[in-house]
C-alpha cells in the first residue's frame, strides 16, 4: 500500500470517528467533531448542519472550521455564515466574521465593518482582522483609534494589523505603547511586548531603536526578540552597546548579537567573539566561525582547525573547513590533504570546493584531488577545482617547497614555546578585564598579541601558520 493510499485510508478513518462523535450528547465532543472536520478539509454539508447546533461551542467551532476548510466561490457557506453575525452567542458571531475574513468574502465586507462598532471586545477583534484580509483600505483609517482601546483584544488585533499591512504612521502608537508596558509596574505575558517589537521591525521605525536597545539590556524575557529586530533594522549603533550580552546564557541571544557585530563590522569585539568558537550551542559556533572567517583573525587558526577535525556536531565541520581555507590561503592545503579523506561525506565535499580557492597543489594535493573526483559522492564539488588547476593526470612535476620563515629571532625561538603559553594565557584573559578596561582598549591589546602568536606559531611550525 503506498503512502498516499495509506493517508486516504486513514483520513477516511477519522472522518468516521467525527460522524460519530457528532451524535454524542456531549458538546465538545461535537466541538472537537467539528474542529477536525475543518482540519481534514472535509464534509462541508456536516459542518453546516452544525451550524444550527443548539449548543454555542459547538456553532462557533462549525464557524471556524468552515473558514478553514472551504474555498471561495461557495455561496452557501457565506450566506450561512453571514446569517451567524447575528447570533446571540458572540463568539459564535466572532468565529463566524473571522471565517468571512478567511475566505476573502468581499460581498460581507459592508456587513462585518458594521461589527467594528459593535460592543463585544472579541467580535470587533473578529472584525478588524477580517476587514484588514478583505479590504485593507477600509480599515487604515480607524486603526489609530483601535490603537488607543483599553480593550486587550482590540488593541492586540490593531497592533496585528499594523503590522500586516505596514502602516507605518502608526508607529509612534505603537512604541508608546511599548514604552509604557516597560515602564508598568505590573505587566501582564510577554506576548503583547513580542508583538509590538515585531510590528516595529516591519515597519522599520528607527526611532524605535534607543528603547529597543534598552530593552536588550535589561529585560531577560524580550532580549532575543529585540536583538533581532535590531540586527533587521540595521542598528549598526547598537552593536557597541550590546557586547557585554556575548556572555548571556541564552543561546539565540548569543547568536544574533554575534551576527549584529558582523553586520556592523564591529571588530572590536573579536576578543569576546573568539571564546565562542568553542560554545556549547552549535548556532552559535556557527556564527563564531562566520565572524572569526569575515574578520580574519588568523590567532584562531588552531581553535578553527580543531572545529574542523573533530568537532561533535557533523554540520559545523564543513563550516570549519571553508572558514579555515579562508584563514590560511594556500597554507591550508596541508590540512585539505588529510581531511580529504574524512568520513563525513559533507567535510569532503567542502575539501573538494576549497581546492579550487589554492593557486597551485603539491602531487599529494593533486592526488587527493582526483581521489574526490573519482568519487561518485563528491565529483560535481571538485568539477570548479579540477578546472582551476587544469589536471588531468598525475604528470604535472612537483612543485619547489615555499620558503615562509617568520620574523623571529632565532635566540627567541628556543624559548617560543614558553612565551607562547604566556601569551596565550594573556589574550585568554582579556574577556574577564571588560568590567575595568574600554573594549577599544583591549581590543587594541588583543590585535597585538594576536600578531605575536601567530608569528611564533610559524616559527614552531617551521613556517607554518
């Protein structure tokens, strides 16, 4: 029996289990009936016979079902469900207009804008989305009003609205109303405060970004939400407002503030950035190792190397290994040979395309090479490197080795190793020194001992980075 075959049978199934719950004297069992009815996109004919159930839950999930499970033209679900506004039940009113927003049923239009001045908080909600899916000019103009309701529907679903359309002289509404939830002295969820920010990012109100910020700062439920929007709106400011949060035990905070200095290029903050290439959270070495690669911070040449070899997760390798080719140009066909040969098939395909980023290959590159493209897994990934470096057989003569020696003294490469714990050590610290020193400072440090552990590095390494 095929897949398709055996989702027929099975929805076939659980419309016989909704025909008999209907007859139940139970209403939410005819509630929920109703609900997956809608769901399965099936018996409309049930669906309005429910309709006329004496029991309100019951109508309202009919209602709302029928939204969800029909397509226009269907003109006897609309002239049903327009025959519902009028029900005494006003959620069975509310499901009912917000079904006629769903089905764009234009010919209600004039119908459901007489629901906007009615009393009920959940039928005017009801209303506003349904008029904004219908016809959005109509509402434009009243949703500044709606704005300024005490009632928490009707303020949620103008806020909404907003949003969906981009209305963007509603803006200073809406930050003042997140300003004004972050000054409350009680507040209610967080959901109303999300939805604000949100809006505030479509609509692009950069007048927004000093409280966003602010609230990125301080408020430990909303600094992901902020953060994002921040980084969306391209608040370059706020990236050296923002670094000390690199330290936050939320991961996806971590991951967009990383992803904010980037797109700021703000490099200051590479000695707060480079201890996260080992974060536990795999987004976040991710984005780590997007930044340490976009700023080219070659003292992160061995933490990057050692992602690439053996990091836990099998998708931030390849990464690593892209990020490593960046780092060390041709230097990196050293470790390219030995990975070339991984058992991560994703490793060896990014090998395979970091091959043709080298301006020449020794024999053994050669030879890994034609390996990968022998290889029905990874022969379209080496199709670029094979065409780069022209080969076609093993005859090309080996290359001269390269001669890179570092600028250090031959009486200090004696003691190189020594000094380079010492300096490591010292770079490693600079992370806990924010609280007394300006990040520019060490930033400064950080840059400086960078370049003296990458050249003695070299000198241990016989040249090699």
């Amino acid at each position: 029996m095929s897949d398709e075959t055996n989702k027929n049978f099975d929805k076939q199934e659980e419309i016989e289990r909704c025909l008999t719950l209907i007859q139940s004297r139970n209403p939410r069992d005819r509630s929920f009936a109703a609900k997956t009815l809608g769901v399965l996109k099936a018996r409309t004919d049930i669906l309005l016979d429910l309709l006329k159930d004496p029991n309100g839950f019951v109508r309202s999930a009919a209602a709302e079902a029928l939204g969800r499970s029909v397509e226009l033209p269907a003109p006897e679900v609309v002239s049903n469900l327009l025959a519902l506004i009028d029900d005494p039940n006003n959620y069975v009113c509310a499901a009912a207009v917000n079904s006629l927003g769903l089905l764009g049923a234009d010919q209600a239009v004039d119908q459901i804008e007489e629901c906007l001045d009615y009393e009920p908080p959940i039928v005017v909600q009801a209303a506003i989305l349904a008029m904004a899916r219908i016809n959005p000019e109509r509402i434009k103009d009243r949703l500044e009003v709606f704005l300024q309701s005490e009632e928490y529907l009707v303020h949620l679903a103008s806020v909404r609205v907003c949003g969906w359309l981009v209305h963007e002289s509603c803006a200073g509404y809406i930050l003042q109303a997140l300003q004004d939830f972050m000054q409350a002295e009680i507040r209610q969820d967080l959901k109303l405060p999300k939805l604000y920010i949100e809006v505030l990012n479509r609509l692009k109100a950069k007048e927004a970004i000093p409280t966003l910020v602010d609230i990125a700062e301080h408020e430990v439920g909303l600094r992901s939400v902020a953060v994002e929007a921040l980084i969306e709106m391209n608040a370059e400011e706020a990236a050296s407002v923002l670094f000390p949060l690199l330290s936050d035990p939320s991961n996806a905070l971590r991951r967009n503030l990383i992803e904010m200095m980037m797109q700021a290029d703000y490099k200051t903050a590479l000695p707060l950035v480079r201890p996260l290439l080992k974060d536990k959270a795999i987004t976040v070495r991710e984005t780590a190792l997007a930044a340490i690669s976009k700023w080219d911070d070659k003292v992160s040449i061995d933490d990057v190397r050692q992602i690439a070899f053996s990091d836990p997760n099998p998708f931030v390798r390849p990464q690593a290994v892209i990020a490593l080719t960046r780092l060390l140009g041709q230097e990196a066909l050293f470790d390219l040979i030995d990975l070339a040969e991984d058992l991560n098939l994703y490793v060896r395909r990014a090998v395979a395309q970091c091959l043709a980023d080298l301006e020449t290959l020794t024999p053994e590159g050669k030879a890994a090479l034609l390996r990968l493209a022998n290889d029905q897994d990874t022969a379209d990934f080496a199709q670029e490197a094979l065409q780069v470096h022209a080969l076609t057989s093993f005859s090309t003569p080996p290359l001269e080795p390269m001669e890179n020696q570092p600028p250090v003294p031959k009486d200090l490469v004696r003691d190189a190793q020594k000094l380079l714990i010492s300096l490591e050590t010292w770079q490693n610290t600079l992370p806990s020194l924010q609280r007394d020193f300006e990040l520019d400072e060490l930033a400064e440090v950080d840059k400086a001992l960078s370049t003296l552990i990458v050249h003695l590095r070299a000198a241990l390494n016989g040249g090699k980075a």
